[in-house]
C-alpha cells in the first residue's frame, strides 16, 4: 500500500519506517529537507496515485487545521486523511465535514508509543467510518504492536472518537505518572529506604504495580539514582486538560487525573501565591512561624 505521511518528527519519523519495514511505500514531507522525501506538500500528493491516503503527523492546532485545509485543496474525491496528531475531539467533525463536501475521507487516530513506537509498535484508537477505517487497515496493522490486533489497536467510534479515546487515555496517563512520582518521593524523605532504585526496581515483576511506565521510571532511576540532574517543571499536552473538561461536562468524578493536573501546574511555580497566602492566614490566626522574602528567614516560632 501507498501512504503520503506529513510530518516527519520524533514519532512520525519512526513511524515511517515501521511502515516501509513492513513492505509498504511512504511518501514523507517535512519542512526539514533532510528527511523529507518531497519538496512540498503538493509534491508529495503530486507522487502519490489516485486514490490516495494521506497521515497528518503534525502538533496538534492550528498547523494541523491549516495542513488539512492545504490537503482539502490539494487532494481529490475519493482520497483519505487521517489525523494522527493529539487534536482535541472537536476539531475532527469539522474537519471532517470540511473534506467530506469535496468528497475526501477522514479519520482521527490517536496513537500512543512515543519514540519506543519504531520497535515496539504503536497503540491505535480511531475514529471514522467502517469503509474509510478498513481502506487503512494495512497501515494501522504495520504501525501497531505484534499480537491479535484487538490488543493494540480500536475502532473506537465515529469521527472524533479515535481523539477523545486518546485524550482519555493521557489522562490516565497522567494520574499513573503522579502516582509513581508521589511514591518515589515518599521513598525518598524516608530514612529506612536506603535504595530507593533497587526497591522500585523490585515492583517490576510479580506485584501488582508493574507497568511499562514503571519500567521507564526504572531506567531514569538507572542513569541518575536520584534525579538530581532534572528540574521538576512538568509541561502539558493539553489532553489533561480537556479530559478533566469533559469530567465536568459529563458530571464524572475524576479525583486523580485532576490533581495529577494540578500537580503540573503547581510544579511550574518557584513561589506559589497561594501557598503564600496559606502561610500569611496560619501566621495571623495561630502566630505559626513565617519565611519572609528577604535575607532572612522565620520570624520565630509559635505553637497552637
């Protein structure tokens, strides 16, 4: 099968190959020459045969709006885009109807692997209608891990089912990430642990905490024991976000993805305001000891 992919990143790149391992033809674009494959995203359609299917593999927004509205234009009936990037869910019904007035198909993939994808394979969660998922079929079994295909890979919906599916997916992401960081820190600030590496290492077979991710944090611990060399500003995505979003929307109580949200923004901060304004109040009601600004620090201390 013939695949035009449009963005050639630190997954798209990988994803590439894992395809053309598996005996089909990519053609790439990127905006870096150096591993691009075509000189414009008009070349790339350009070497492509009717009908065609094309990946977009680009950050999530507007460079991803704007790529399928070029598509939109570029394309003909009868051809396919599949989104692959973290669009938000909302996004996907408008590109859909958008191409779908000139006859070109859609699909929304959430794809989850990261750069261990290439080797591993990617887990798949799409969208779209039944025809247009089984036209790319050969891809999505190229990209996604070895094993019965129910295990790695969903046609989770209709359009924008694929994205929320995905969305969902980081927000847990995000909760299992906390609680793995919350433990190493306990682990840590306690005097009996004397390894902490080696005792989380020892939850990587037989308990019940095991997990690809606790396998990661692993590694981390191997290179750097206490992971002095990092800061803890955590960034995010936008999929948290929109998942604690659509909790609220649904009335569903999400307790741990929330404050795994809400731990990143905290980390992002070097002086909490509110943490300031905690301070402030136990300092007025119980004269409890305060560390000011300035050169020094405490006021003393005071119990009540």
């Amino acid at each position: 099968m013939q695949l035009g992919l449009v963005g050639l990143g630190k997954m798209g790149f990988n994803m590439r190959e894992r395809i053309r391992r598996a005996g089909h033809e990519v053609v790439g674009y990127d905006r870096n020459p150096e591993v691009s494959d075509a000189d414009s995203l008009a070349d790339m359609v350009g070497k492509l045969a009717a009908p065609r299917v094309v990946w977009v593999m680009v950050p999530a927004g507007d460079i991803t709006r704007q790529t399928i509205a070029e598509l939109g234009d570029l394309l003909e009936p009868g051809d396919l885009v599949i989104d692959g990037g973290n669009s938000r869910f909302t996004d996907d019904e408008v590109n859909a109807e958008a191409l779908g007035g000139k006859g070109i198909g859609y699909v929304d993939a959430g794809v989850s692997g990261g750069v261990w994808g290439l080797e591993n394979g990617y887990g798949l969660m799409v969208g779209g209608d039944a025809e247009h998922v089984e036209r790319a079929m050969p891809i999505f079994d190229a990209l996604r891990p070895e094993g019965p295909r129910e295990e790695g890979f969903a046609h989770a919906g209709s359009v924008g089912a694929g994205h929320f599916a995905k969305m969902v997916h980081n927000g847990i992401e995000y909760g299992l990430m906390q609680a793995y960081a919350e433990g190493f820190e306990l682990l840590e600030a306690s005097k009996l642990v004397q390894d902490v590496p080696a005792t989380i290492k020892a939850w990587q077979r037989g308990t019940v905490v095991r997990s690809w991710l606790l396998d990661l944090l692993v590694r981390a611990l191997e290179s750097d024991p206490e992971l002095d060399d990092l800061r803890g500003h955590v960034e995010d995505s936008g999929e948290g976000r929109w998942t604690v979003e659509e909790a609220i929307k649904h009335a569903v109580p999400a307790p741990v993805i929330s404050a795994a949200l809400f731990a990143r923004f905290a980390s992002r901060q070097e002086d909490s305001p509110a943490m300031r304004a905690v301070a402030a109040l136990r300092n007025q009601f119980g004269g409890h000891a305060v560390q000011t600004a300035g050169p020094s620090s405490g006021s003393g201390t005071t119990q009540s």
